[in-house]
C-alpha cells in the first residue's frame, strides 16, 4: 500500500511541477492510471487515495476486473486497441469512453451496438503521430476525415483526441509527436463541427509526462510509475490479435 502511495504522489507531484513550469494550472491535467496487470486490490488503493480515472488496454481484463471494481467509485475509460467482436463486453462492462477510435468500420459497429442499447459513448480519435508501423491510430493526415465521419454517427460524442508518443530518448523528437496531435485539434476545432467537442488532448505516460503537459495535454496516461514494472512489454497490449 506505501508504494503505491508513494508513487501515486510522486506522480502528481511531477504533474504539478510540470503546469507550473508551463504556466498552467494543475486541475488542467487529469491523470489517468493505466491498470493493465494491476490486481483489483492495488488498483483500490489509488482510487480510495482520490485517484478515480482508470484506463484498461484490453477487454478481458476489463472483464475480469468488473465484479471487484463495480463498488468502488471509479471512472473507466478504455485505451486499448479495441477489436469490433469486443464491442458488446465493453458496452457491458462500465467502460464510459473509448480513447482509442480509429477507423470508420469500428465507428460504424459501435454505432449499431450502440443503437441496439439505446446508449451513447465518448470517444477519442486515436492518432498514430510517430508513424511507427507497431502502433495503432489513424493516419494524422486522415484524422479530420475520420472525424467528419464519426460526428455523423449520433450514438458516438468526440470529446478528444489520444496519441502514444515516440518511444524514445530523444526528447524533440517525442515532443513533435504531441505537438503535431494539438495541431490538429485546432483544426478540428476551426470547423466547428456538430457532436464534436476535442477539448481533451490524451497523450503522455510515465517517461514523458512532462513533455506531454508542455504541449497541451489534459489526460496523462500513467501505469508503471504507479503500479510497478509489468510483466510483459507494452507491445503485448498493443497488438491486435491479444484483443
């Protein structure tokens, strides 16, 4: 329990260094703590320390997490790539918004499931801003159009946008990954389109949080700092065929 406290304060406060350096003020910056691998237990810790969002990459421990989970106050959002044939385990497992939208085949079955159930969902755009070929994400270039595409979907409400950064040590060269995702967020934002409100910029984890808040991020993403080294690599979560 002290470690993941501890940590979970380390966090925070590296976030609140980081608005301040920026000029920003810390309730800007939302955390999220990234829960794949983490018991239910460690996972309650957190969230009865104040520290309520959660993001889950897959849907099967979505699933098993639920019943532990349900009674204590928390919001889930789901971060993961997300296959069509788990749309309905998302909708039945108090997931409250999709961060990783991609393309229009998953909007479009969102859509009919959503239909189905009488719901809405937020969703967030997910961008692959480093052009690495591993990660999920529409094409930066394609972005708006897959956005014009969802805002027609009514079940379907755009409240932002999420990216993965470069996964490297050269800070530039990270930072233009996030810079280029608050690029086209005001572009998206000049087109005043209906349904489509991208005020959250999701982007940043533990090794470059701060970078992220330099360049407008208002979620960032945070597991390992928390939590503890994971037993697989971050590859396992992002790879389609896992679901």
């Amino acid at each position: 329990m002290e470690e993941v406290l501890d940590n979970l304060n380390q966090i925070l406060k590296r976030i609140e260094q980081a608005c301040e350096k920026s000029a920003r003020r810390a309730d800007e910056v939302k955390l999220l703590m990234a829960t794949k691998t983490v018991s239910p237990e460690r996972i309650k810790i957190a969230l009865r320390a104040g520290q309520t969002l959660i993001g889950e990459n897959r849907v099967q421990e979505v699933k098993e997490k639920y019943e532990d989970l349900k009674d204590t106050p928390h919001e889930l959002h789901f971060i993961g790539h997300l296959q069509t044939n788990k749309i309905r385990d998302i909708l039945r497992y108090g997931v409250s918004c999709i961060q990783s939208l991609d393309r229009r085949e998953l909007a479009e079955k969102l859509h009919h499931r959503l239909t189905l159930e009488k719901k809405k969902m937020n969703v967030f755009i997910q961008v692959n801003t480093s052009g690495e070929e591993s990660k999920f994400g529409v094409h930066p270039d394609e972005a708006i159009a897959l956005v014009q595409q969802v805002c027609q979907l009514d079940t379907l409400r755009i409240r932002g946008l999420m990216t993965i950064g470069l996964f490297s040590a050269e800070t530039e060269k990270v930072r233009q990954c996030f810079r280029l995702l608050k690029t086209i967020q005001a572009q998206i934002q000049a087109l005043c389109l209906p349904n489509v409100r991208v005020d959250d910029l999701s982007m940043g984890m533990s090794g470059d949080l701060e970078v992220a808040i330099e360049e407008g991020a208002t979620i960032v993403r945070v597991g390992t700092a928390i939590f503890g080294r994971r037993e697989y690599p971050d590859s396992f979560y992002w790879n389609e065929r896992r679901g």
